[in-house]
C-alpha cells in the first residue's frame, strides 16, 4: 500500500488536506480534511502558520470541489452526534 498526502489550500482557519491509499496503482480510498492548528487562545490563523512553515512558499486557491465541500461541511451540526436520539 501506498499512502499519498498532500495539502491542498488553506482559508482564514484551516489547512485542508488530502490523503489516498493506492493499491497496485489503484485507487483504494481518499480523503479530504481539514484541520487547525491551535494554541491556548484557540485557533491560529493560517497566515501565521504558513509564515512559519512556507515564508516565501505560494498559496494555492482553493479548487471548487474542496469549496463545495467546506461549505457542507460547514452546516453539519457541531459538536456531532451530541447524543444518539433519533438514531437508526
């Protein structure tokens, strides 16, 4: 198995990333995410953490497709699954 990660784009709090396992040249998962970094005062924004990591580095737009997905992401409930009423 192959593991491939790379990061894609970042907004004003998140990197998002994405992963795939190939198998024999196939494809057998991918994933996107998005994570923040954090300190005690909460999320750091991603200009500081670019600064840090890529000082001159270019800052890629964000791919439609990673957009669309943000912006779903962005009206499931928080804190997810707070209970299990109403469970299948």
């Amino acid at each position: 198995i192959e593991m491939r990660s790379r990061a894609i784009c970042a907004d004003a709090r998140f990197l998002y990333l994405e992963q795939s396992m190939w198998v024999k040249g196939t494809c057998a998962g991918h994933a996107l995410y998005r994570t923040a970094v954090t300190d005690e005062n909460g999320i750091v924004s991603t200009d500081r953490v670019l600064a840090e990591i890529l000082p001159d580095g270019p800052r890629a737009d964000m791919p439609d497709w990673v957009a669309a997905w943000a912006a779903a992401e962005d009206k499931r409930p928080w804190p997810p699954m707070p209970d299990v009423a109403g469970s299948i």
